[in-house]
C-alpha cells in the first residue's frame, strides 16, 4: 500500500502521514506545497521520484486505499466513505476506482469484502 511504501524524502514523508489524516481537505498541489514548503515543480519531481506517481495520482491512490480499508473493515456505505476519503461525492469515487483500481467501489465492495462478524460473535 502507497500508505506503508517507503518514501525518502522527510517532507513527503510527513506530508503523507497530514494527508491521511485530512483527506477531505483540499489536495491540491498549491496547498500541498504550500503546507511543504516546496515549489510545485519541486514537489512534482520529488513525487515522481519517490512514488512514481505524479501529485495527482498520489493523492488519487491515498484516497482509494483509505475507501479500500473503510469498505474491508466497516459497514459504512459508499455515500459515506467518498466524504470521509474526500471524494466529494459517490460518483466522484466510482470514477476514481474506475481509474486506478479497474473496478467501481461498487464492485470492489461485491468482489472484496469479508462480511464483519456479527456483534459478540467469535472470531
């Protein structure tokens, strides 16, 4: 996962672990370089190198992979999980898992997740 993926550069290390925590902010690269410090060009370089992703796919990625574990290990609906990821809205997230997973978040929820154990229920 881009979450765990050893990334080098200190500032994009720390950036990554603020942008998990406020993924329904605005993520775009003036506001991230601006919380950095970098210039956007910089901070594209810096991306690419150590993800192979260009700003906007990284945050694409880091928004489907925190919707992944909120569909694997919760009983929250779509609905509410592209606004908790910051997708803005359900179709807005559909289209991004179109794009970087090959699947709707729908089919993915389908394909994917294990049914949670039953309150009190013994794993």
């Amino acid at each position: 996962m881009l979450s765990h993926q050893a990334v080098t550069s200190k500032p994009l290390r720390e950036l990554q672990g603020w942008m998990l925590r406020n993924l329904r902010e605005d993520l775009t690269v003036e506001k991230l370089t601006g919380r950095i410090g970098m210039s956007p060009r910089h901070f594209t370089r810096v991306c690419l190198r150590e993800t192979n992703m260009n700003p906007g796919q990284f945050v694409d990625r880091m928004r489907v992979e925190a919707a992944q574990q909120m569909i694997d290990n919760s009983d929250l609906g779509l609905k509410e999980i592209a606004d908790r990821c910051g997708f803005g809205s359900a179709d807005a997230m559909r289209r991004t898992f179109s794009r970087v997973l090959h699947v709707t978040a729908g089919q993915y929820k389908e394909r994917f997740r294990r049914p949670l154990p039953a309150d009190g229920a013994m794993s």
